[in-house]
C-alpha cells in the first residue's frame, strides 16, 4: 500500500473519531490527533560478523502520524487505544576499526510500521492544563521502506549484501536471504507530556522494541539481532 494511500486512511480516522465525539460528550471518552518528528536507532545491535562487532549504527530521522481514543478511568488514569504511521530504522555503518581497514558507507533501513499502542496515563493538574505520563505496549506491522545500500570494502561491493531498493519484509531461511526485516515488531511505549485545556498538547516519547526484527534470526549458526529503538518529539490535539 502506497504511503499516501495510508496517510489518506489515518486522515479519514481521525476525521471519523472527531465526528463520533460530538455525539457522545457525556461518556467522557474523547479523541484526538497526533504528529511529529522520530529519531529512530536499534536499541540493540548485533550484526552477528563477530566479536568485536566490525559494524555500529546511526540514528535516522523520519515522522510520525496518527489517531488516539481517550478513554477515562477515574479522574487521573485514562487508556489510550491508537493507530500510527511510524518511521523507523537505522545506518548500519562500519566501526572505525573496520573503516582502518577499508570499509565504508553503509547501510540505512528506513522502514514504515502501521503500529496499535495501548497506553495507560496517568494525568496531573498543572497551570492551564495537566501533565501527563503513561506506558504501555504496541504492536507494529511493517509495511514500506526504503533500504539504501551504499557498504564498500577498498572501493567494491560486498558479495551477498543486496542493492538498494524496497524494504521487503519477512523471514529469511537457508535457502532465502532477500528479507531486510521480520514484518511483526512489538515492544513497549513511554510517553510524557503537556495538554493545554483547549485540547493542545506536546510530547515525547520513547518506543523499546523488544522483538528481534532481524529477518536471519533462528537461521542455525546465525547470531545477528536487531531490535527497534524511537525517540519522539510531537504536538496533538484532543477533540
């Protein structure tokens, strides 16, 4: 699916959810929209070459947009049902050892997830709003991406690495190596912030992956683990 196509989704949600709110304030369920900018990384990395590991990564910078039911219990906790559009990943790059001995580049996964959270906060009075904190854990499933191979030892191409293209999603085997990541990734959210009475607000968050998204992950022999990392930075609105 083409990523405006999803964007148009996520559009029609929240405009759907703003709808269902206007009838249903004495509930005290409410909904909201969100948007900003990601810094993703892999919280942990093994390319599974050996040890010392010849390669490190960089963080990558992307967005993310979405859509959140409120759903109050009690007068400071509420649950927060989602779906977000998110990019992830990561620049696989050699370490300076292995750069000495003349590697260079990398390779960067920009991979889109269409994720579900589940958050639990806890909301504090505050000035002309409150503050909010909360955890909880998502589910993603990768959908799009890009993978930009650009790995050279003294000036060639490695044998088995693949070119630039799109990110392919699934499970290598013995015989399969074409995958770049798993297509499941879940993990757990933290998430702090300021909501303005008049529905406006600002966040940040972090994601820990605690699946191994590497898609040679159970090959025999084969040690390599990859779990997604994302620092988040955004504004919302509350309906």
């Amino acid at each position: 699916m083409k990523k405006s196509t999803l964007l148009g989704v996520i559009t029609l949600i929240s405009f759907s959810t703003f709808a269902q709110n206007k009838g249903d304030k004495g509930s005290g369920i409410g909904f909201g929209v969100k948007a900003g900018v990601t810094f993703a990384n892999f919280a942990s990395f093994n390319s599974g070459l050996g040890t010392p590991d010849p390669l490190t990564t960089n963080s990558v910078t992307s967005f993310y947009v979405g859509g959140v039911v409120n759903i109050p219990v009690g007068s400071m906790f509420a649950v927060q049902p989602g779906l977000t559009l998110i990019g992830k990943g990561a620049n696989t790059v050699p370490t300076a050892a292995t750069s000495a001995s003349g590697a260079t580049g990398g390779i960067k996964e920009t991979p889109w997830y269409l994720e579900v959270p589940v958050n639990v906060t806890v909301n504090f009075e505050a000035g002309p709003g409150k503050i909010f904190v909360g955890a909880g854990p998502y589910l993603g499933f990768g959908l799009f991406g890009k993978h930009t191979n650009s790995f050279l030892v003294n000036g060639a191409a490695q044998p088995g690495t693949k070119a630039s293209g799109n990110t392919k999603f699934g499970t290598n085997s013995a015989t399969d190596s074409s995958n770049d990541l798993k297509t499941l990734d879940f993990g757990l959210n933290f998430l702090l912030g300021y909501q303005l009475k008049n529905g406006f607000s600002i966040n940040g968050g972090y994601s820990l992956g605690l699946t191994n998204i590497s898609p040679d992950a159970g090959i025999a022999g084969n040690t390599s683990s990859y779990k997604n990392g994302v620092f988040s930075v955004g504004l919302g609105f509350a309906f």
